[in-house]
C-alpha cells in the first residue's frame, strides 16, 4: 500500500515550492525589469519622434516594460526551479529523512 498523505514517520511533507525570500527577490527581479524596460521604451521613442507623440511614447512605454518583464520572469521561473531541484535532490547513499522512501513492488 503506497501512502501519499503529507508526514512520513515523523518528519514534515517538503514542499518544491521556494522560499519566501527567494520569491520576493523574483518578484522585486520582474519589476524593476519592467520599470526599467518601461524607461528605455519611453526614452527610444522620445529620441526617435518629433512633435505631438503622446500615444507612441505610451506604446514604447508599455512594450519595453512587457518585453522586459517577460523576460526577467522566464529567467526567474527558470532559477527558482532550478533551485528547488537542487535543494530536494538526496545524494547518492545518503539516508536523510528529506529522502524520498523507495517505492516498493506490487505483488
């Protein structure tokens, strides 16, 4: 019989969630890429138009940070996985009781 619930002969379930801290750096990574991307989208068209050019300085605006943000958040996503698998995997012959238990054979 294969258990799932969430405690295992006395220790906690894990979690492949990150940590607060690491989130919130994520978090913090994605919006100040976004502010920045949002500035240089600003800063490109204001350069590049002349005269009455409100709505493309808007559109710059909000592409640069989309883009921007949308980037920073694939590579944080990416890290934030990577660290969770790195921090859950047990090493070769350890018995931590973060192990995972071996799956035993149906008879």
């Amino acid at each position: 019989m294969v258990r799932v619930s969430g405690a295992q002969d006395g220790f906690p379930a894990r979690s492949a969630m990150p940590g607060r801290r690491a989130r919130a750096v994520a978090i913090a990574a994605i919006l100040l890429a976004g502010t920045c991307g949002g500035l240089i989208g600003f800063a490109l068209v204001d350069v590049s138009c002349a005269g009455d050019c409100d709505w493309q300085r808007g559109v710059g605006t909000f592409a640069g940070a989309v883009v921007c943000a949308a980037g920073v958040a694939v590579v944080a996503a990416l890290t934030l996985r990577a660290m969770s698998e790195w921090r859950g995997s047990p090493r070769a012959g350890s018995r931590s009781p973060l192990a995972l238990p071996r799956r035993r054979r149906a008879r």
